[in-house]
C-alpha cells in the first residue's frame, strides 16, 4: 500500500512539473509574438482573445500553435486566415 502511495504522490509532482513547463512554455510563445496587438478581454492592435476557441477553427489547439509560430505560411493555405488579414488590411 505504501508502495502505491509513494507511486501515486510521485506521478502527481511529475505531472505537476510537466503542466507548469507547458504553461511556461505557451505563456513565452503568447508573449513573444501576440501580446504586442492582443489582450485578453479588450480589443487592442488586434482583436481581443476571450472567446478565441469558440471562433473558427481555433478550438484545435494544433491549428493555433501553427498560426502563432509561422503566421505568413499559415496565411497562405488558409481561406479563413485570410479573410482575417484582408478585413484588417482594408
């Protein structure tokens, strides 16, 4: 039983220290490259983020870290995106 304990008290501080790195790592990709132009619930350069997974596509977080990390060749496959950057643009 105290094998199972030490096993289970364990798994929670790696994966406590494993969810830290992740939110570290996300919060250092947002602040170098989205919060020059985004806030989270007022609109600024560009639109305000609250509600962001409910708009398009942004609910698959694979799609949003493609779009943080190379926004230009992201722009250029996607209609959506581009819509996005032509309405902005005009």
């Amino acid at each position: 039983m105290a094998h199972k304990l030490a096993l289970l008290v364990v798994s929670f501080f790696v994966f406590s220290i494993v969810s830290f790195q992740q939110h570290c790592s996300r919060q250092s990709l947002f602040n170098s490259k989205c919060a020059s132009c985004h806030q989270g619930f007022k609109a600024a350069t560009g639109p305000a983020l609250a509600g962001l997974e409910q708009r398009a596509k942004w609910a698959d977080h694979n799609e949003l870290l493609k779009w943080m990390n190379n926004p230009a060749d992201y722009i250029s496959g996607d209609a959506y995106t581009k819509g996005l950057m032509a309405s902005i643009n005009q």
